[in-house]
C-alpha cells in the first residue's frame, strides 16, 4: 500500500514469472464496518501477517485518493465504473459525521486462486473409477487397477460442496481406496 502503487483496485495485473501461471496482485482494503463484519477470519490473517492494521491517516496519498473516491461511490455522490450497487459492511466516512482520520482499517496483498473443484472422475463405493460420466447405472464397469480420491473425484457433493466439507472425499474416500487397492494387490 505504500508509494505509487494503486490503493484498491479490483485486480492489479502485476504478472507473476515469464508465462505459466498468472499471479494477479490485488491491494485489499477493509475499513472498520468490514473488519467488524469479518472479524474472526480478520483476527486469524493479522495473527499470520498477512493483513496489518493501519490508521486512514498513515495511508498513503494514492490510497487516501482511492479511498475518498470510494466512499463517494458508496455513498452515491459518484457513479460506480463498475456499477456496483451493494456495498457489503463498509461503514467508514457514509456518516453525518466527519470521517475519522484516525479509524482503524486492515490492508493486505491477496491474488485469486482455484479453491476447489467440482466434477471430475466418477468413483463407485469402492473408490473404483468408472469409465464414464454415467458410472454403473448405465452398465459402465469399473477402471481395473485404478482408485481415485480427493478433488480429482467428482460427483459425492452433488451440484454443490458444503464448504470444509473436502474431507470426505480425502479422508473417507482415501482409506477406502487404499484398503480396495491393497486388497488388490494381495488377492484377498
Ligand atoms: C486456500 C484453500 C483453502 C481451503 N480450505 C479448505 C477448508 O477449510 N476445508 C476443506 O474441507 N477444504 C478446503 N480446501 C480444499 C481442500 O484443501 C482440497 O480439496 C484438498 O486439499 C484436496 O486434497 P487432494 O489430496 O485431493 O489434492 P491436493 O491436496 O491438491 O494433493 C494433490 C497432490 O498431488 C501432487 N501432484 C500433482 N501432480 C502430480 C504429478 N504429476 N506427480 C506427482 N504428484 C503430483 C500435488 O503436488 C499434491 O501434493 C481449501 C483449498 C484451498 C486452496
């Protein structure tokens, strides 16, 4: 947040190596209303470093700049270029009240990546992969020789995932395939 790089931005394009995967950086800015709002995710990210508090008043001309115009959007003195009607938790400087120079916000680096995957291959119940996306309804028989579990496998959440809910296919499946695959191998 510090120097001429950009306050809040929606995604800076700061590409990360030569080719391959792309790091975008994105400056990430909650004000008081957001920390509050997040506060058990906010404590855990400060205690790893990867947020840092700071008063508005320690920021940075560029950031202060930002910060200003947001809050003019927000507050609809000025239309949104990204035409953004709903502006979550955000509390700082929309009151009667001068904004508080003196308010607390946390600031961080963050970049976009894969979460979890839905779909992928289809295992039976015995881990075994099935050699189409129809599995064992249509008739279609298992792989030989091939166990699959964790996030390359698709198909146990549905069309949704309850979220920390990977362990099921990683811990459950996983044991499954390895017992099945053992199994195999000692023709027990
Ligand atoms: C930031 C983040 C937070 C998450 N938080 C949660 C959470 O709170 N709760 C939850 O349930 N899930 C969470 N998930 C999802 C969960 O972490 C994954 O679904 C889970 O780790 C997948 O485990 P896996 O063993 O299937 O795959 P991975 O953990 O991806 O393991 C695959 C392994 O295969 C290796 N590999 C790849 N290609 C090759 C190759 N060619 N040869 C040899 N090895 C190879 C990789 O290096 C890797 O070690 C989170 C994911 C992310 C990214």
């Amino acid at each position: 947040m510090e120097g001429d790089e950009p306050a809040m931005v929606v995604a800076g394009d700061n590409a990360g190596g030569s080719g391959g995967v792309r790091q975008w950086d994105v400056r990430l800015l909650l004000d008081p209303g957001a920390c509050e709002a997040a506060a058990a995710h906010v404590g855990f990210y400060l205690f790893k470093g990867l947020l840092e508090k700071k008063r508005i008043r320690d920021l940075d001309e560029t950031t202060r700049e930002t910060l200003a115009d947001y809050v003019a959007i927000v507050k609809g003195c000025k239309a949104d270029p990204l035409g953004r009607a709903s502006f979550g938790h955000w509390t700082w400087g929309i009151g009667d009240d001068a904004a508080d120079e003196d308010a607390e916000v946390c600031v961080g680096r963050v970049t976009p990546i894969t979460h979890f995957t839905m779909g992928g291959a289809v295992i039976n119940e015995k881990s075994q992969v099935l050699a189409s996306d129809l599995g064992q309804e249509s008739g279609q028989l298992p792989i030989r020789g091939l166990w699959a579990a964790g996030e390359i496998t698709g198909g146990i959440h549905g069309d949704n995932r309850l979220g920390g809910s990977s362990l099921l296919e990683c811990v459950v499946y996983g044991l499954t395939a390895g017992e099945e695959a053992a199994r195999s191998l000692s023709g027990a």
